[in-house]
C-alpha cells in the first residue's frame, strides 16, 4: 500500500473538512467488518482548502451488505444507484453516496461502463477514477492513500489521467469534457499527454449525450478560473461550442479593446458573477462579432448589428446543448441588449426595463454584464464600469417611485380606456401603450386621472376621414 503525503498539514486538512455524519457512515461500515474510505471530489477539495460540498464514500461491502450495516445504525437507506453498487445513505440529513469498491467494464457507447465488476482492493477502484487529483483516498486513521501520485500533482496543478489518457478517453469520452471543467474550476493545466489525447480525440464527445455536455459545460462557465481554461481548452471545446473558432485570433481593431474577440470574451466571463445566465451570457455576447465585423477605410473595425448575430448563434448553441428555458431566454435577452446605450436617467432606465420585459432581475444581470465587458475592454474604458452600478442605483429609483415601465405598472387597465370610448381591439393596446410611454418618458403623471385625459386627448380624436376613432403613436 502506497501510503504517501501523510503530512500533518494535509491529514489536519482532511480530518478538520471531514463532516461528521460521513465519519460515522465510515465507522459504522468498518465496525461493520467492511474497509472504507473517502474518496473522489471531497478528498482533492479539502486537500485544496476550497469548500466541499458532497462526501463520496467507497467500501468494500456489497451495497447490500452497506444497506444492511447502515440501516441497522440508524441510517436511512436509498437504493440510487444498484446497479454500479451506488446507495445513498442519509445521516443527519446529509445524503451520503457509498458504493461498493468496483472497475468498469468496456464502454461500448463511450458512455455508461456496460458493466461493472466489484472488486475487493480500494487501489482497484481508484485505478478506474479519471484524473490523479480525483484517485485519493482518505481514511480519519489510515490517513491519506495515493498511489498515483495525486497530492503532487494537486501541488502542481495539473490533470494528469490515471494510465493512458488515450485509453481512458475512449473509454468515457465525457472525461475530455471533465478536464476542460476542473481546469475552469480548479485552475489546473492538463499534463501535455492528456491534452494531446483529449485534442486528438475530441470527436468522441459525437457519443456523449447532449444532457451530460450541457452540465460540464455550465460547470466550465462558472468556473473561478475559467478566464485561463477558455484559453487553454479552446481546441478541445471548439467540438462542442464550434462557435469559439470565429472568435478566436479575431482581432478588433477599435481604440476600445486590446484583446481578440475570444480574450475579450474569456475576461467578460472572468468579471461576471459565477453563475450560469451571467457566465453564458458573458461567452455568448460578442460572438456575432466576427461575422458582423467589416474593416472601414481608416483601418477601424466595426461591429454594427452584431448583438442580433450573436442572438442567432446563441439560438443555434442552446437548442443544440437543450438548455432549460428560463437559462436560454434569460441569456438571450442579455446577448440582444448588452450593447444597448442606457443613459443613468430614470427614462431611459425605464425604457430599458421595458425592453427587458420589465424584469429588474434581468436589468441588474445587464448591468453585470456591462461592466464586466467595460472592464474587458482598453484601460481607458474601464470607467464605463462604474456607469453599469450608476444604472442599478437609479433602477432601485425607478422600481420604488410611482412611474411603470411595463403596460401592467399603468395606474388605467384596457377596461378604463374603452370606458373612454375606444372601441374593444388592437385600438386599446395602442392607446395602452402610448400612455406608458407618455409616463416613461415623465410627460404625464402615473395617475388615472391624469392619464385618462391624455388617452382622451391623444387617442380619441375624431379622424375626419374615418368613422372609428383612431389612435395617434405619441412615440418620439
Ligand atoms: P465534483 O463533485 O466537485 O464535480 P467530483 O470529483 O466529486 O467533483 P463526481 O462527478 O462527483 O466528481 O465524481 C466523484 C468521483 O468519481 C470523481 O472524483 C472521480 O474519482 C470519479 N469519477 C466520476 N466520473 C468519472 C468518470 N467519468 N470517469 C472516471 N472517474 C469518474
Ligand atoms: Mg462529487
């Protein structure tokens, strides 16, 4: 047995993250007669000092056996997982996944083992993980196991592949996607085999269900480090997000920006809240650019119109990876608006809401992503950023004074407007919303009284050439 990297600084680590429920699931195990150990994400995660946030368990017990040990200390039991030898046992209401020491068999579909064979070594098992960050184990009195070198390489920030990278990206492709996601969230460097191995054959992701890409994907974008990972993974990523090739060496010739089109891009997301519509948003803004880009005569590159390129490619990138609704339309109205000017008035922040479908949470991410583009643009721009916290502060203005920036927020509904006259029809959202323009702009107070005299004044003129009255467009 490999027992290496004991040190007390590193055991001091594990021991203070190792919560207490995964502690007595692994007591109960072993006074049970079963060899267990942690494994996996919460090993390299307390080893790095970052949060943990689940405690995977490996034992040498049958997953029976492991239901029949942990119920019988108090535990209560679901079989999660049977048939890969996965239960999930929960203790103090923390879910705990336990799973029987085991190797996968052959991947025909380059995704699920078609099999798996329970094995009776933990070395057995840690030898199928994928990367050497991920192949610890750690026991509270054992100590740390590590017999492929993984605390180095945790040290040196770098995804090596447990045995052949080649091989063990065959075997599961989505472990190509994982590398390009732990380099995002751990700030790590594949070792130079694994990124030749996952290059080369990132054609095998054709086999990797659009579900499971979409979930690596959202882990990369919110990555800490995703400004470097973007960077360096652009070559295995570009099978999935082929859109990144455009952008990528797409120099702007602008006085605004020092960056390609995919440098610029890596730091938006860089400076955007780590979740996924801000860091989509972030990849997706300027991606129309290339496309939209045309050089005028004194050399100065121009991007007119790219937002609503970006929006188609968006388009294409969503419905291709399935991404639940609410993400893609969020994304999408912050890629259509993002280089929209909104001026730190409260009428032109109500026109914005209005554009934005009179949502402040969608506002306040457009103001994210604003100042994070301003930040990623020329030194002599970032001032702009703090424009985008002026806007905020005046939407907080504008969501507690009278005013509306939506048809809803009108002091007057449709049945008042055709109690002045207007007959039933697309007449009565006419003179709807002339009326919110008239109170967006600050002409007329959000009031009925007010604004039933300006819809009678405006909108109910007699035409002389028509019968119905008609309703004249106030809009500037
Ligand atoms: P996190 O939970 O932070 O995403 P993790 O490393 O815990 O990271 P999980 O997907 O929870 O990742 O998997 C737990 C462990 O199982 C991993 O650390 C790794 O050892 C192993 N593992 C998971 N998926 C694979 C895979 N596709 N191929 C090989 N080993 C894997
Ligand atoms: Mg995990």
């Amino acid at each position: 047995m490999d027992m290496t990297g004991n040190g007390s600084d590193a055991l001091g680590l594990l021991e203070a993250a190792l919560p207490s429920p995964a502690r007595r699931t692994i007591d109960a195990l072993e006074e049970g007669g079963y060899e267990s150990w942690c494994v996996g994400g919460f090993v390299r995660d307390a080893l790095m000092g970052r949060p943990v946030h689940d405690v995977d368990i490996a034992t040498a017990a049958p997953w029976q056996e492991a239901a029949r040990v942990l119920a019988a200390a108090g535990a209560r039991v679901h079989e999660t997982g049977t048939a890969h030898g996965t239960i999930t046992a929960v203790v103090d209401g923390e879910p705990i996944e336990v799973t029987t020491f085991r190797v996968d068999g052959t991947y025909r579909d380059g995704r699920h083992p078609d099999s798996v064979t329970f094995v009776s070594s933990i070395e057995d098992d840690l030898a199928r993980r994928d990367f050497t960050v991920n192949a610890l184990a750690y026991h509270p009195r054992r100590g740390l196991l590590d017999p492929f070198g993984g605390r180095g390489d945790l040290e040196a920030g770098v995804l090596r592949a447990v045995g052949d990278p080649r091989r063990r990206f065959e075997e599961d492709a989505l472990r190509i996607l994982r590398a390009c996601r732990f380099a995002s969230q751990l700030g790590f460097a594949l070792d130079e085999a694994a990124y030749q191995a996952a290059v080369s054959q990132k054609s095998l992701l054709a086999r990797v269900s659009r579900e499971r890409i979409a979930r690596e994907l959202d882990g990369f974008v919110c990555g800490d480090h995703v400004h470097d990972a973007l960077l360096a993974t652009v070559d295995i990523l570009s099978f999935v997000l082929p859109e990144l090739v455009a952008m990528r060496g797409f120099e702007q010739r602008t006085p605004y920006h020092i960056y390609d089109v995919l440098e610029h891009t890596a730091w938006v997301m860089q400076h955007s809240p780590a979740e996924p519509v801000a860091r989509w948003a972030a990849l997706c803004h300027d991606m129309g650019k290339p496309a939209a880009a045309f050089t005028g005569p004194d050399g100065v590159g121009h991007f007119y119109g790219h937002a609503a390129v970006s929006v188609a490619l968006a388009t294409g990138l969503f419905e291709r990876l399935g991404m639940p609704t609410a993400v893609r339309e969020a994304v999408l109205a912050l890629v259509r608006r993002h280089d929209d000017v909104i001026e730190p008035t409260p009428r032109s922040v109500r026109r914005a809401l209005n554009r934005l479908g009179g949502d402040p949470g969608l506002f306040r991410a457009l103001c994210a992503l604003k100042r994070a583009d301003a930040l990623s643009q020329a030194p002599r721009c970032a001032p702009r950023a703090q424009l985008a916290d002026e806007l905020v502060e005046v939407m907080e203005r504008v969501l507690a004074d009278e005013g509306a920036f939506t048809v809803r927020g009108l002091a007057v509904d449709g049945r008042a407007v055709m109690a002045l006259g207007i007959p039933q029809g697309p007449a009565v959202g006419d003179a709807l919303q002339a009326a919110l323009e008239a109170v967006m702009d600050e002409r007329v107070p959000n009031e009925p009284k007010a604004l039933e005299t300006f819809i009678r004044e405006t909108c109910c003129e007699q035409a002389p050439s028509s019968k119905e009255p008609s309703c004249r467009s106030t809009t500037p």
